[in-house]
C-alpha cells in the first residue's frame, strides 16, 4: 500500500507526491479525513487524483493512502430497491449513520447492507465442475427479481462444499477448488471494476423491440433490446419525463436509472413516484425491479463521471444473469461537462468547445457496453443491456460536440422540439428529424407478432406527416381553402395522426401506456379514415362534409378505451366510420 503527501489542491483536483508505486485508476483515501479519490495521470512520482467529495480545508502536506485497487462496485442481493450516490454509496444508510440528509465528507458505509439475512438455494452439488459464470444458486431478492449466484469471471475449478441457509451477503456459501489445488470461499458478493465491462461468450444482434408503450417511439422510432438511443432536447422539452416514462413501462426486467448532474427536486420526484407506481406486468411496486443512482448537481462533479460507470456495471452485472436490462442516464451532458472540468484543470489541451479531446472514445466506450450477448457460463443464457442516454445541449443546439460524438455512436435518436412541447404535445419527439436505424431489422417482428401490415401502416403515417410538413408551407402564404380537396383531407388525416396517436398523456390511468396490439387497432382507424375519405371524394363527397364527420370524435378517444375493450371498440367505431363514410357519398349522389 503506498502513501505520498498533497502537493497541491485545485478544486476536485489533488496532486499528491511520493506516488511512484500506485497505477493508473486505483482508489486513494485522502488527508486524515479519508476522502475517497481516483487517479487519473501519473507523471514521475506525482499522481493527479479526482476526488469524489468536497475539498475544501485540503492543504499541502497531507496525508494521500492508495488503496492498490481500482474504483470497483459490490454485486449481489441487496441491489435491487437501493439509492446510490455516484460511487455506490447507499444513500439511505448514510442517513442513518449521519442523521443528516446531507453527505457527510469521508463517511464509508458498505454498499451492500451487511445485517441483512439472504436465504440461498444452491443449483450445484458437492463435485460439480463449475466454469465462469455458471450459476451456483439462487437468492429470491423481490418479489419480482431472483438474484442468480454466479462464478465470478475468470474462476474454474470443482465445488468442494455448498449448503442451503441464510447468510449474510460476506458468509461463505460455498468452496471452489481450482484446477492449481488451491481453494477459493464463495460468498454472496462480487467486485468488479467499474471502467471494465463485465466478460460475456459472445454479442449478438438486436432483433426484438424494447417496447416502450410510448406510440411515437414504439411505431416510428423504436429501440432494440441491447440497443443504444439518445434523447437529445433543449431544457423544458421533456427529456426527464420521457426517461420516467420509459423506466415506468419499458418491456425490461430490471431498471438502472442514473441521475447523473441532475436536478434535485427531478430526482426527489422519481424517489417519489417510483415506490408507488405499480408494475404493469406483476402488480408489486417498480422499486422491486429498479436500481436508482442519485448523483445530483450539487454533488461533487467529479463523481458524475463514476456514476455512469456505476450504473453501466451493475446493469452489466443482471444482464448476465440473463434478464432484459434497461439503463436510464440523465444526462450525459453533465458527464461530459465533469470531463471538462477535471481536463482542464490536468492542464490538458482543449478540443472543440474545450471538452477534452478523448470526449468521443469516452462516451463510446460507455454506449458500447450495452447489447444483446451470451452470457458466461455452460447454461449459454442470453441477456440484453438496453442504454437510452439523455443530451443537454446548451440552448438546444444539437450541433455542439457532446450530442454529435453521441449521435455517430448510437443507433436511435429522439429528436426533442421545443416548439413541441411549447403547444404541449408530448412526447414532444420532433417526426421529421427522429430516426432509427433499428426500424428495418425490426420490421419482420412487427409484422410477424403484432400485425401483417404493420411495417406498410407505419410507412402510411410517415408520409402522411411529410407531406403535411411540406402542405403547410402553402397554408401559410395562402391559407387552407387554397388547397385541393385531396390535399386538404391528407392535412386532416395528419392532424388525427398528430394529435390522436402520436400525443400521449404521461398522467392519464389508460393512455401513459399503450400495448402494441392498441396502438396497431389505433393505426388502423386513422388510415381507415383516410382511405374511406379518400373513396368518397372519388366518389364527388364534400371535403368539409368528411372533415365534420361525428366518427372522428370517437377516432380520437380511442385512446383512453382500455385495454381489455380493444377489440370491441374498434369493431364498434369500424362500423361508425364505415356508415357515415356512406352517408358521406349518398349526400352528395341525392344532390
């Protein structure tokens, strides 16, 4: 274990002396209050540390303890329903040991709570083999998660000894002899370095969607599972809330949802909310399935980059326990903003707009760690790490280099639009500047589970909204009656589309989340209408005339019908709208 002394204190930043025999990213205690630290450059025997806590009243001379280990997370039962900080320290018991809301300097309380009784059920017997990975038994964590025991990484050899009981996660539930004869206790818990990506067999391709609930996304801009989105917006666009909607009702079995550089008062909402939101697919609260990382903006900035890595780790941990993961991160802005600060401060030169010249391998080195993979082990289970990460440009500007390096590595983006959200429609998704580079392997699923003609549908609707984009430059230099009549009704049938199924009430029981079988039912009645609109002006029907049907009232409360009445609704408003359609043509055949 090596010592050395500061040298100088710059902010979050500490030169600390006599450092020869530490390496790169090992953990650090500094001065006599043990504040926890990370080196980031070695030049000689002087080490540049970022320090996680406050420094102020740090002075020259001081004591700095290089712990001889990387900055590493504690895997296992207990995870799920836990409040971290940036670097897995668990909120809760700090409030206890403290008595104070407030971060206490220097305070080192275990991330798993070590008083806590889990009850293990072993897989594997005295004289199994075991390799990497292979699941050794199981501890029931929730309701909802059973937490898989695993091999950590890189261990083989022959259970000696395994035993059914209730342990502490530090209890030895097992021995491993390795194939060198030496034993190795296995107990509930693994570390794992964060800036490490947890090994797996191999990746495979994204094919099934991440549904969402949230139509725009699901129908025009979907996601894979194990695939990687950016939601880029300027501030009061909606960002926060459309990751609150996506942890709520993402097809995932666990959420890791990181508040990185985040405003307080949005992180107290999701302390808030989470506990008492019921799970869609099991009926127990969604903390039973969620891990949150609070890393608000009044805490340190240097521990808004281990954040992400905390959060990415433990979500790499699940996923190779073969669940569907699903990773929040609000913002990555902030994030890049901490690397600013602490390049600067290391004196390094400045790329474009002063964020570090390293920014873009930074941040594909996070985004690369989710997919779809085969987990270790000799069971070949597979799990997906979905990562949806949120972008702050300053004053929306999606130009600026932290959303451009974000945008040549990730496959969706979700164009937020402030005017958008300005008319309050939300999700304020901007549709002509949105893509997803997943639509077309997705589309055979689309097809093949939800509907045959899903992938044609969704092709209707986005040309209907082009085209309404372009009609309505005409409007505005010489108003709607300039129109033709086919033009005119395809402004309508946008309009339906636009505010019937593409606006979504994040508040509202029925409509926060729609199932794919809703919306494709949904789909259906606005080009319905279309078509139908379309035979009867053929036919020599009024424009205003189908404009004004009653029918189109209930196209759009379609959306607040609930799911079990789908089908019966749609059969109800089918006939509706076939019958006034009708009614449309006789009118005008009687004239």
């Amino acid at each position: 274990m090596s010592t050395g002394t500061i040298k100088k204190v710059a902010g979050p930043l500490v030169v600390a002396q006599g450092m020869r025999d530490t390496n790169m990213f090992d953990v650090v205690r500094v001065s006599e209050q043990r504040l926890i630290g990370e080196i980031i450059e070695i030049r000689g025997d002087e080490a540049s540390i970022q320090v996680y806590e406050e420094t102020s009243g740090l002075k020259p001379g001081a004591p700095v303890e290089s712990t001889g280990a990387p900055m590493s997370v504690e895997l296992g039962p207990g995870l799920i329903g836990s409040i971290y900080d940036g670097i897995q320290r668990p909120l809760d018991d700090i409030m206890k040991v403290t008595g104070s809301n407030l971060l206490k300097r220097g305070i080192e309380v275990p991330p798993l709570k070590r008083d806590r009784i889990w009850h293990f059920v072993p897989e594997k017997k005295a004289g199994d083999p075991v390799a990497p990975g292979d699941i050794i038994g199981r501890v029931q964590e929730t309701h909802i998660v059973t937490q898989k025991i695993m091999v950590p990484p890189g261990v083989l050899g022959t259970i000696e000894s395994i035993s059914e009981g209730d342990y502490h996660v530090t209890d030895q539930v097992a021995v491993l002899r390795r194939k060198d004869g030496s034993v190795m206790p296995l107990t509930l818990i693994q570390k794992w370095p964060v800036r490490r990506g947890r090994p797996y067999q191999k990746k495979l391709e994204p094919n099934r969607p991440l549904v969402t609930g949230q139509r725009v996304i699901d129908t025009l801009f979907p996601i894979a599972k194990g695939g990687v989105a950016a939601i880029p917006g300027p501030f009061g666009s909606g960002k926060t809330v459309v990751q609150h909607q996506l942890a709520k009702w993402a097809d995932a079995d666990i959420i890791v949802y990181i508040g990185c550089g985040e405003r307080g008062n949005e992180m107290t909402d999701v302390l808030n909310e989470f506990p008492k939101l019921k799970d869609p697919k099991t009926g127990y609260s969604l903390m039973e399935r969620t891990v949150l990382i609070a890393n608000t903006s009044d805490m340190p900035v240097a521990a808004r980059e281990a954040s992400i890595y905390t959060g990415i780790t433990i979500a790499e941990y699940f996923r190779d326990m073969g669940y569907s993961v699903a990773l929040m991160a609000d913002s990555t802005s902030r994030w890049a903003e901490a690397l600013r600060e602490m390049s600067g401060r290391l004196e390094e030169m400045p790329g474009e707009e002063g964020y570090p010249a390293y920014l873009a391998s930074r941040l594909a080195q996070f985004y690369e760690r989710a997919g779809r993979v085969v987990a270790l082990g000799s069971d070949s289970r597979e799990g997906t790490l979905s990562v949806i990460g949120a972008v702050s440009p300053a004053g929306g500007d999606i130009s600026e280099p932290v959303t451009q390096a974000t945008l040549r590595i990730v496959k969706v983006f979700w164009g937020l639009d402030a005017s958008l959200a300005y008319k309050r429609h939300f999700p304020a998704i901007n549709w002509l500047i949105s893509y997803s580079l997943y639509q077309e392997p997705l589309s055979d699923w689309f097809n093949r589970n939800v509907g045959e003609n899903w992938e044609k549908m969704r092709g209707d609707i986005m040309r209907l909204l082009h085209d309404e984009s372009e009609l309505n430059e005409m409007v505005q230099l010489v108003g709607m009656d300039a129109l033709s009549a086919p033009d005119r009704l395809k402004m309508e049938a946008a309009r339906s589309i636009r505010e019937d199924y593409l606006q979504q009430d994040a508040f509202a029981d029925i409509d926060a989340h729609a199932s794919l079988h809703k919306q494709y039912k949904m789909m259906q009645l606005i080009l319905s209408y279309y078509t139908l609109s379309q035979q009867a002006l053929e036919k020599g029907a009024s424009i205003e005339k189908l404009s004004a049907l009653p029918v189109r009232e209930q196209i759009g409360r379609f959306k607040d019908t609930a799911e079990p009445q789908v089908d019966e609704v749609f059969q109800k408003v089918t006939r509706e709208l076939e019958s006034e359609a009708g009614d449309a043509i006789q009118a005008k055949e009687d004239t």
